[in-house]
C-alpha cells in the first residue's frame, strides 16, 4: 500500500525542515519549471504531467506520486490537448498526462476559447481544464465549420458549438 492510499494521506505534515508549498510551475504552454528552470528531464517532465491533482481540503493544484505531494501554481489551464483524433462519431483528446479521453462536445460549458484565441475543454469528467496546443487545435481543420456565425465542430453528424 503506497501512502497516498492512506485517508489521512493529505493531513500528514510535510516532512521534517521541508514545507509543502514549492516554487515548481506550470506555465502557459504546458512546461514545468522549478526555482525558475525548465524542467528538462524528458521523464521527469512527463510524470509530473501523471502527479497532476487538486488537493481534497482546499482544492489548490498539487503534485501527488502516491509517496508524497506538494503545491504547485499553475498559469493556464493544467493539462493539455497534445492532439486530436476520430473515432467513430467521437472525436478524443491526447492529453499531456498521456491519457486520452473522448471529448464531450455537448455540455454547454464544455468547451470555451481563450482570450488567446486558444480552445479549451473541460476534462477528466470536468475536474480539470486543458488547453489545446496550436498543433491541437490545428488537428481540428477537418471537422471545423460554421453554423450562423459561429465556430462549430461536426462530428457524428451533429455541429456542436465551440469557444
């Protein structure tokens, strides 16, 4: 059993001499940088993507392995939609977690544009935001049309209405 299984997992103090607030950040295009440096380590970079959580208590953004957790900020959106695909009448999102998951285009807030221009989808059953990278979003270009003024994405043989 790892102790974050623990139900006071989130109680425990930080260790000792150590404090649970850190100056580890999550900026705007997805980078993690500590102390004001990227993050480099390809593997590093790439878990702290998987420790991605929001603290039960108080609901600030944490970065949790199982064996411990700390705060960290974060600048936009917490995860990112690294691209898009189709399946079927669905289109997923590849997410900077490496995880992917169906989007779901038929929430009113589902889905809203940044004042970037940038799109942004609610995920993980809507506990969380990403951003769509430029990439991501350019994967969109075959299902984009517009239905009375609006940007739309048809997919399914249905338009949802995005941003």
């Amino acid at each position: 059993m790892k102790p974050g299984d623990h139900p006071e997992f989130f109680h425990f103090p930080a260790p000792e001499g150590r404090s649970r607030e850190s100056t580890i950040r999550l900026d705007a295009s997805g980078t993690f940088t500590h102390d004001g440096e990227v993050v480099l380590h390809p593997g590093l970079a790439q878990a702290m993507h998987t420790w991605i959580r929001r603290h039960p208590d108080d609901g600030r953004y944490i970065l949790s392995n199982g064996y411990d957790w700390t705060y960290f900020t974060v600048d936009d959106a917490p995860f990112t939609v690294r691209s898009v695909r189709r399946d079927g009448d669905h289109l997923v999102l590849a997410l900077s977690d490496a995880t992917e998951e169906e989007w779901d285009l038929t929430g009113p807030q589902s889905t809203r544009t940044g004042p970037d221009g940038a799109l942004y989808a609610k995920v993980k059953r809507g506990a969380f935001e990403a951003k769509f990278t430029t990439h991501a979003q350019g994967k969109l270009a075959p299902f984009l049309e517009e239905v009375d003024g609006s940007p739309c994405v048809r997919v399914g043989g249905a338009a949802h209405a995005v941003g």
